[in-house]
C-alpha cells in the first residue's frame, strides 16, 4: 500500500490527521479549562510542543 505524500510538507495525510487531531484535543482541553478568549494561538503551540506558525498551519482560525 502507498503512503500518500503532501507535496508542500513531504508529510504523509495519515501522519497529518494524527497532527491536526492531536492539535485539536489540546485545544479543547484548554478551551475547557480557560475559555476560548483567554486560550491564545501561542498556548496551544507550547501544549503540543509545535510552534505557533505550525498550528496556523493546520488550522486557519480558532
């Protein structure tokens, strides 16, 4: 079975919807424990261990 590959990051889609999934539990947990106002881009990023431009990546808004 072939793996397919993003061209624009060489990342496969399996390994990106694990990401993006990932990403969004964390962010419902913050969410959950601080509101979505008080629960900054950057915040999310550092729960993760991703930098903040890779988050926007995955996701364009909160």
């Amino acid at each position: 079975m072939a793996v397919k590959v993003s061209r624009a990051s060489g990342m496969s889609e399996q390994r990106r919807h694990r990401l993006r999934l990932e990403i969004s539990r964390e962010a419902s947990r913050l969410f959950w424990e601080h509101g979505v106002a008080a629960t900054s881009g950057d915040r999310i990023a550092e729960a993760v261990g991703l930098s903040t431009r890779t988050i926007w990546r995955h996701f364009r808004s909160k």
